[in-house]
C-alpha cells in the first residue's frame, strides 16, 4: 500500500509499504477513506520528537471503512464507517476503566523508553514514534486498529468524512482543553494558539456557554476565522498581550487560559525567542514555553490553565511564584479521546457545529510532502490539510 513515511528532519515521502494484517484477536482493519495532517504532526516534521525512525508511517487522524476484523471484535462488522481516536486504549485497564485512554496502560510496547523521558508511561499513538508504541499511522491506505472493539467509532453513512473525521483528535482535544479549564457561563477565556486545535478550543469554549472567548496568534486568517466563529482576537505581533488582556478584562486577566501552542511557540520579543531557539537548538531545553508562560501570568488569580499543545520534556525559566501565590489551577494532557466522541458525535448530528469549517485545503495522499510544507509554512491561507488516499 502506500502510506506518509517519515525519511528525516523536514522530510516526508510516500512509499510502498506492507500492507497491514490482523495480528491480535481484538484488531481490525480499516481502509483509510480520509486522513488528516496534525499540527502535532509537525513536531515529528521539524524533529523535535526522540525516537522517530527511517520509514516510519506518519498519521494520527484517520477513518474509513472496516475490511476485516478479528475474532475477538463482535461489535464491528465488514463495511462499517468507523472514525479512529488517536490514542491506543485496551478498554479494560484501570486507566482506561476511569476514562482516561490516552494513559493507557496496556498499549505501548516500548512503555520503558518513555519512561526514561517522562517517568511513566503514558498511552501509545498511531504514528508517533517508538517512545510511544511504534504503531504504523494513518496517512496511508489502510491501517491496523489495535483493541478495535473499544476503539473505533461507527458513523452514520449520512455524515460525511469531513463532518466526523476530526473527531480522532482535534475537535475532542479542544473540547477537553474547555472542560478541563472549567470553562462556563459566563466565563471570559483566552485561548493562545488559533490553528486547528485553538479553533475548536475556542468553538468548544461558546459551546460551555462562554461570554467572551479571545484568540491569540499572529496569523491573518486564523485570526479571522477565530472572529467568525464569535472570538475577540489579538496579533501578538502588534500589542503586549498581557498587558491586552488586563485591558480588555478590567485589570483582572481572563477567567480561564488555554495554551493550544506547545512546545514550538514564537514570540515576538526577539531576545526571548532567541534565548529559547538557542536553548532547545543545543539540547538544553525541549520546549520554546512562550505561551505557557504568558497564560500563567496572564490568567487571573484563582483562575485555571489548560495546556492542549504537545510538551515533549523539559522547559526553561517557568514562573512557578506567579502560579503558586496566585492560586492557579495547570490542567494537562493529551486528549481522552473515547470519553469524548459519543457526545461529540451529538454536537454534530444536531447541527450545533460543522467541524469541516477548519478544512481549507484538500489534497490527494500522494500529495502529502507539499501538504506537509504548506502546513508547516501556513502558506495559501492554509489551515487545515485533508489527504485523501
């Protein structure tokens, strides 16, 4: 089959590969009918992520259709439509039990590498390096579903991909950085960060019943998408972003801020971002924390910080007295993705939200490599990159 291969830093093919087989009583096999490339996707792009080997299948953001399955998945059938959530959950672990699948237990092989990064381990990825599993990704004509019979959401044949493709990730990773901000009625929140995660942060932050909701980037038209879906924005290019916030919120800061960034955020003031390039260019720093450090001592006293955009080990100078004495709240995680899709999937069905508003450009999977570069360098307005095999 062909499949998104991962060939080194800012480097991606297309290759024939093996095509996937049924290896454990609870897999299935999908025929991939659409596939996404992930913000979290560039990361492994720019090289920024340990462990990444020669060849390997890129793609966390995947659905289509069920071609074989195992004997131990009685829920799915062949010709099911099933949308796949990014992390790999067995279902009957006891992380998994209390809802949590993206720290899985039972899923990642090479739980002890990542254990020397992070201390513990947390769930294996589809197509996210060996530090997390190893697992061929989505950005290929068919994959392996492992743990098929928890994993795999059957859709409609009435809803189309692009209504129900993003609920693999993005769509339940901002809705999840809302709820674990306790955004609600009422509620004025800053969300760093208007790509594809931000935005539906920021859609998932009016669907809590939101007041006000501010989108910060420096990205024209993420900035105008942000204000079509209701958000006041800021370029943090033209204004002091903390000292924005505290006039737009009455000196007070925003309620609830949401880092939808990570790990490769850029600032505007020079010498800073020289520092943290500096720093992560030599190995002695992971992350460029920018956002990070401006939703602490941005956010209001009391208030609570969500962080959606991908860390991948340790960060520089983070304004830990700010966040004690002002009894902050820092929620954080990758997505739990499971726990979200049912209700999501009712957002949809009712028409409280079309997910596909955040597609802007659409391109066959031999395409891949040119959607890589125009997403990493955000060129023809672009926002999100849909790949179809």
């Amino acid at each position: 089959m062909r499949a998104t291969c991962w060939t080194g830093k800012r480097s991606v093919e297309v290759r024939e590969v093996p095509d996937p087989t049924i290896l454990n009583r609870r897999d299935a096999i999908v025929k991939i009918t659409s596939t996404a490339i992930c913000g979290s996707d560039l990361h492994l792009y720019n090289g920024f992520i340990p462990t990444m080997r020669e060849g390997d299948v890129l793609g966390h953001e995947f659905m289509g259709e069920v071609v074989e399955v195992g004997p131990g998945v009685g829920n799915l059938a062949v010709g099911d439509r099933v949308v796949v959530p990014f992390p790999i959950a067995c279902g009957v672990c006891g992380a998994c039990e209390r809802g949590m699948t993206s720290l899985c237990e039972n899923s990642n092989p090479n739980a002890g590498i990542a254990e020397k990064l992070m201390g513990h381990s947390p769930a294996a990825l589809f197509g996210y390096s060996h530090m997390l599993g190893g697992y061929p990704g989505g950005q290929a004509e068919y994959a392996r579903v492992p743990f098929a019979d928890f994993g795999a959401l059957k859709v409609e044949s009435d809803l189309p991909d692009e209504k129900v493709l993003f609920l693999s990730d993005i769509f339940p990773t901002g809705y999840m950085g809302a709820e674990m901000a306790e955004v609600g009625p009422g509620d004025v929140v800053a969300v760093w960060g208007a790509g594809p995660v931000g935005q539906f942060a920021i859609a998932s932050c009016f669907l809590r019943g939101a007041e006000r909701v501010i989108a910060i980037d420096r990205i024209d038209h993420r900035l105008r998408l942000a204000k079509e879906t209701g958000a006041e924005t800021l370029d943090y290019e033209q204004v002091s972003v903390p000292e924005a916030l505290a006039e737009m919120t009455g000196g007070r800061g925003p309620d609830k801020c949401i880092d939808a960034v990570g790990m490769e955020a850029h600032h505007a003031v020079g010498a800073l971002h020289a520092y943290d390039r500096t720093k992560q260019a030599v190995g002695l720093e992971t992350e460029r924390p920018h956002v990070l450090r401006e939703a602490v001592t941005s956010c209001a006293n009391g208030g609570v910080v969500s962080v959606i955009g991908v860390y991948g080990g340790f960060t520089d100078k983070f304004p830990m007295g700010s966040f004690m004495n002002r009894y902050l709240t820092m929620r954080a995680g990758q997505c739990h993705v499971h726990r979200y899709m049912p209700r999501l999937l009712e957002h949809v069905r009712n028409g409280d939200i079309d997910p596909s508003f955040v597609i802007t450009h659409r391109l066959s999977l031999d395409d891949a490599p040119t959607g890589y570069r125009t997403f990493l360098d955000k060129a023809d307005d672009c926002e999100k990159v849909v790949l179809s095999p």
